[in-house]
C-alpha cells in the first residue's frame, strides 16, 4: 500500500496526487499542499498541470482525424496549412504530420511564443515558426520538439473549424465526463489548482507559462483520476492502436524508451512493454506509465520538490506489487570508465533557448555547462557545470547523481573535422 504523506516528506515535495487504474478501477490518494505559503492541504479533486503528457492527448485529436479520413499523417502539413513556413523552404515543403508526432521535423524544438489566448492564438504561432530555423535535416534523429506539437494543434483547429481547446474538450473531456480537466486557463477558476513550485528550496513560480504553446503542454490540467479515465478509453478500443506502434527508435540514454505516435514506449523486466509520458511545466512534473496488457496505469501528479524520486517509489511499488514488473535501472558510472575522445567533444553545442558548453576536466573526463539563452529554461536546468565520464563509446555520463539519477549525454554524428557533431540529451544541440 502506498503511503504517499511519508513519500511526499522523504522526498520534499511539496504536494502529489497519486491514481492506479487496475482491473478497471481507480484508486486516488493525495498528500502534501497545494501552495507550502498558504499551507492548504491537496485533495484528490484538486488539479495540477500534466505538462507534455498533453501531447497524447493532442496525438489523440490527430489520431481520430486520420480514422475520419480527413487527414493524412504522410502528406505534407502543407495540404492542410498552405501558409505554414520556417527559415528552411525546402524543409517546410516536406514536413509531415508523422514528423511532428514522432519529433523528427528537425527544426527549433522549444519556441515558447506568447501569442495571447484568444482563438487565434495558435494561428499567430504558426506564423512565427516562419523564423525557426532548422537544427536537423528532417527524419535523421529524433530531437523533442513542443513546436511541432503546437502545429499539430493548428492542425486540428483547421480541420475542424473549432479553437483547439473547444475540439479538446468536445472530444475527450466531454465525451469522457471528466469533472476537473481544465483545457484553458481560463477554467482554472472553477477548479482547484495547485500553485508550483520551483528550485531546490521550493518557491511558488508566480507565474504560468504562455497559452500559445497549449497543444504542446502548458495548460491543459487536471486530477489524477481524471488522467487516468483518459487511459481508460485508450485501453478500452482499438481506434488508437496505431498510435503504439514503434515510429522511432532514439538515441539510447539508458532508459530503454522509444517513440510511437504521442505516446512513449517503455521496456520492463522480462520482455514487457509499455507506454507513458512525463510532463514538466513551471513549477510542475507529471509522471505517467501504462502497461496495456496488464490493465494496468499509474499517474503520479506534483508540484515541486524532488518530484521523480517521488514517482519512482510509486512505480517501483504499484509494478511490482500488481504486475510483477521491476522498473529498468537508471544508468550509472561505470568502475572502468569508458575512454574518452576529449578532442572530438570539447566545443560549444546549441539547441533552442540553451548552449551546451564542454570543457576538458581531469583524468579524462569532461565538463557540461548549460547557458540559457532564455530565460523560460531558468526552471528546468542549472548554470552550473558537471563532470561527465564515459558510459559508452557514444555516450557520457554525469559523475555526480542529481534528482535520483545521473545524467546521460549522447554523442551523434560527425562534422567535417570528425568532431562530435550533436550532443543529445533529448534534444539535439548541434556543434558551433
């Protein structure tokens, strides 16, 4: 049995919903605070933001848009968005839907516009991605793109004729009865929501993030139970299948994730597969794993504090206890460090809003420095530089564990000079 209150203080976070659906049943439980100023206490009816978790749902419009026959995920998003543009021409001529979902479009990943919340909003957008400019050639890696999401909201506005929050809440939350989603911020005020929280000493953010980038993941929130009810239609028909079928394979950091369409699929102990997502907002981290065969989901909502310690005790307990699966090992340093090509990584990488900085360290090793090139990252990574050694002849490792793992970078490619070309931690950050 969970005993969320003593994982919420064991791992200082500052307040967490919990739900399990098993054998068609869902159980919730909450602990901790809405907001540690005010001091009130997190209900299970109380929401909070689930972040890029969104995507499925935004998968989940595009999904049923496919079955109808009204769009296909291999022409052009040019056949439904004449006027859709980026920096490269001859790259926005050829972009696909299926790039989109599996975030292989290639270009800027984290554009985080403010184009106000009206029912334009998302149009402005799509006008300002006439500036993204391309960091990989389209379907040569899977980089995380919240841009490319957006688009596909964009998508689903046009070929419904419908806002892309009225197409949401028409077609899941209405239709699935759910009591606590708020698709806009807007419907917060009917709501309960939870306050994040950010740093290391958790603070209320102040602030949320933009309504422009909603398809992507900045506004949609809810209960975990709710959450879950979403898990339910999706486990309860075949009219989403494809969506878990394999698209992408991504670079390897360890965790044994790879991409279908939305959803993320995972590998467990003894074969068993999965599929989830995780979300992270300002202030927020949402956690979602799914085991179709065995009937089985676990969402695990929060809103600071060290909030994946929190998660994985969650998962490690409910999987183990109902499905016999053990969650894969996070990686860890290797006794014998694998030989690092210091020459060949040294240099400055860049990916949207973020520099990547590596310097030599000693005894082979390297040094990783973020620099944020917006201010929007200031929750998400530190200014500070880590040590990494070699985990694979690809693949760095941090030295030091943070938030209950340690970090791996990717090596990708080669440029001109047969220098590391990408690092890759998710996202792609190409060498300047």
């Amino acid at each position: 049995m969970i005993k969320l209150d003593e994982l919420v203080e064991e791992h200082g976070v500052v307040g967490a919903q919990v739900a399990v659906l098993h054998n068609g049943a869902i159980v919730d439980m909450a602990a901790g605070v809405l907001n540690n100023v005010t001091g009130e206490k997190v209900t299970t009816d109380s929401i909070f933001q689930i972040g890029s978790i969104t995507k499925v749902w935004t998968a989940t419009l595009v999904q049923q848009l496919v079955n109808e026959g009204l769009l296909d995920l291999d022409r052009p998003v040019r056949d439904v968005l004449p006027e859709f543009t980026l920096a490269d021409e001859q790259v926005a001529r050829i972009i696909t839907p299926r790039h989109l979902l599996t975030h292989t479009a290639g270009f800027q990943g984290d554009l985080f516009h403010d184009t106000g919340n009206g029912d334009d909003m998302l149009a402005k957008y799509v006008e300002r991605l006439a500036e993204a400019r391309q960091e990989v050639p389209p379907g040569e890696l899977y980089s995380y793109c919240n841009s490319g999401f957006t688009l596909l909201g964009r998508i689903v506005e046009v070929l419904r004729g419908k806002p892309f929050r009225v197409v949401l809440r028409e077609r899941l939350i209405d239709r699935l009865g759910l009591r606590t989603a708020a698709a806009s911020h807007a419907e917060y005020a009917s709501q309960t929501l939870a306050t994040g929280h950010v740093g290391k000493e958790p603070k209320p953010a102040g602030k949320l993030m933009a309504e422009g980038d909603a398809p992507a993941g900045t506004v949609l929130a809810m209960s975990a139970r709710d959450l879950l009810e979403f898990v339910r239609m999706h486990l309860g028909t075949s009219e989403f299948d494809a969506m878990r079928e394999l698209q992408v394979v991504p670079p390897d950091f360890g965790h044994g994730g790879r991409q279908g369409l939305g959803w993320a699929l995972h590998e467990y102990a003894n074969g068993v597969t999965g599929i989830g997502h995780s979300g992270s907002t300002l202030g927020y981290r949402a956690y979602l794993r799914v085991l179709p065969e065995a009937g089985l989901a676990i969402a695990v909502l929060t809103n600071g504090g060290d909030s994946l310690s929190l998660a994985r005790a969650v998962f490690d307990e409910v999987l183990r206890d109902l499905a016999g699966v053990a969650m894969p090992s996070f990686p860890t340093p290797p006794q014998l460090p694998v030989p690092v090509d210091v020459e060949r990584i040294v240099g400055v990488y860049r990916s949207t809003g973020l520099e990547l900085h590596v310097t030599e360290g000693d005894g082979g090793r390297v040094k990783l420095r973020y620099e944020r090139l917006d201010p929007g990252w200031e929750s998400f990574v530190d200014g500070d530089e880590h040590e990494f050694t070699g985990l694979r002849d690809d693949a760095l490792i941090a030295v030091e564990s943070e938030g209950g793992y340690h970090s791996v970078v990717v090596l990708c490619g080669r440029d001109e000079q047969n220098r590391v070309r990408y690092m890759h931690w998710g996202r792609a950050a190409q060498r300047v």
